[in-house]
C-alpha cells in the first residue's frame, strides 16, 4: 500500500514536532510513504479556488480577452501546481 502526504517530509515533522500528525514508516510496515512536496497548502488552495472562479465565469464565453489572461497569471495557479 502507499500512503501520500502532499507536504514535505520537513513539513510532516515540523507538524509533528507541534502537536500534529505525521505518518512514519515504522507505523506501517508493510506501506510506502511518499512525500510529494508541496510548498503550502493554503497557498494552493487559494490559487485552485481563483483558477476555479476564473473558469466558472468563463462558462459560455469562449473569447480569450487580455483580462481574463491576466486573471489566469493573478491566480498563481502555474507556480502552485
């Protein structure tokens, strides 16, 4: 079995170190644990809600306009994803 954390590992720990929760392997002998890195949570789920409403209202308006570019690169979707 695999078990995915999106944080880092030093994230995982850090959280760990706090209070929080971390998965080690030595809790799950027969799992995988792999750790995908992602920078802040919070961060992406901003950036995903912005792409989201941006592509919402973009429904039924197939017309790529400036604004609508420059809202796609405001959202910071790129550099999150």
């Amino acid at each position: 079995m695999l078990i995915v954390d999106a944080r880092s590992y030093a994230t995982a720990v850090a959280n760990r170190a706090r209070g929080g929760g971390c998965e080690f392997p030595q809790y799950y002998p027969q799992c995988d644990i792999e750790f995908m890195n992602l920078a802040n949570i919070h961060a992406v789920r901003k950036s995903f809600l912005l792409l989201r409403a941006l592509c919402q209202s973009a429904i039924g308006n197939l017309a790529t306009t400036d604004q609508s570019k420059y809202e796609y690169c405001s959202c910071f979707w790129i550099t999150e994803a």
